[in-house]
C-alpha cells in the first residue's frame, strides 16, 4: 500500500487558515531587505502566505499585515502584483 505523500500546509497571515501550500502565495523579504513574490515557494528569506484571493490580497493591504510580518514595508507594486496574478489565475 502506497504511503499518502503528506502534502504541506501554510497558514495565512490574513485569514489563519491552514491551506495546501501550492494554493497559498509566498511573499518573501529577503537579507537585503527586498520584499517580492516567490512562485516557486523555495527563495531564501523570511517568508509570509496569503490565500490565492483577492479579497484576502486587498485585507492584507488596508490592515498592512505583511509589513508586520516581514518586519518591513511593503512596497504597494507587490500588493497590484499580488492582485494581477490572483485574477489572472481566477480565469481558468
């Protein structure tokens, strides 16, 4: 009998839900302080999940959680990033 592969789970900084990592987005800062997205989920640095949703995307702007988070701030180019690849994946 095959083992269940355990499949990793994240928590949303948002949300606090525990979700499968492949439907979380990592945002990642960095040692030279540099805050962006990590597709892959394997970049080095501090990393935050949020929940592949554009409400939880706009929440996370208006209340800047992941300034907290990332113990940085975060530039509002990765909050419009966030929101373009959440709606480009919603179209499938």
């Amino acid at each position: 009998m095959a083992k269940q592969k355990k499949i990793p789970q994240r928590k949303c900084v948002v949300t606090n839900e525990m979700k499968p990592k492949k439907e979380m987005i990592r945002i990642v800062r960095n040692k030279e302080g540099d805050v962006f997205i990590d597709p892959t989920g394997k970049k080095n640095g501090r990393g935050a999940y949020l929940s592949n949703d554009i409400a939880v995307i706009e929440k996370a702007e208006r209340t800047g959680i992941l300034n907290r988070q990332l113990d940085t701030h975060v530039d509002p180019m990765i909050y419009y990033e966030l929101k373009e690849l959440v709606e480009g994946n919603s179209d499938e």
